[in-house]
C-alpha cells in the first residue's frame, strides 16, 4: 500500500493517495507514512507536538520523534520548511 502525501485542497487539508505515475517523488524513503501524513496534518493546522499528541494519544515526544523522521525525508529543517516542501511536491503531482 503506497504511503499518502498530504495536499492542501481548497482551506481544507486532506490526505490524498497519489497515483504511482503522478507522484513525483521517486525515491520511497521520501514517501509519508500513515502516521506522519496525521502529524502533518495537524502541523498544518498549526498545532503544537503537545496538542497532537493529544490528538492522536500518543507524547508528545512521539510526535516530536516523528517530526524529525520526516524533516529527514524530506530534507527541511522544520515545520514551515516541511509544509511548503508538501505543498510543492503535491502542486507537482496535481500538474502531471
């Protein structure tokens, strides 16, 4: 089952599955987990580490941990970096 990239559409954020052929990421280790797509979700929201663990009923350490997997998946440095990094390779599937 092929990991989901989050995608803005609209002022909603949702989870979208994208296509093999129309995901621009190549390489799986970039791809998003169930649980990390749920974290950045929230990030999206704006949300803190505490308020989504509480969310998903995990610590807030979890979240954090999670966090930094995925700052090294897709090589940004934090949580703004991140959403526009998703934003931009979600722009790039919706053109192809």
């Amino acid at each position: 089952m092929p990991a989901s990239l989050l995608i803005q559409s609209g002022l909603e954020w949702s989870y979208n599955r994208p296509h093999a052929h129309a995901n621009p990421v190549e390489d799986d280790s970039m791809r998003l987990s169930e649980r990390e797509t749920e974290i950045m979700h929230w990030v999206g929201h704006g949300k803190t580490n505490l308020e989504i663990g509480m969310i998903l009923g995990i610590s807030q350490f979890t979240v954090k941990n999670h966090l930094q997997r995925i700052f090294r998946k897709i090589d940004v440095r934090n949580r703004a970096q991140a959403i526009t990094r998703i934003l931009a390779l979600s722009q790039e599937t919706q053109l192809q």
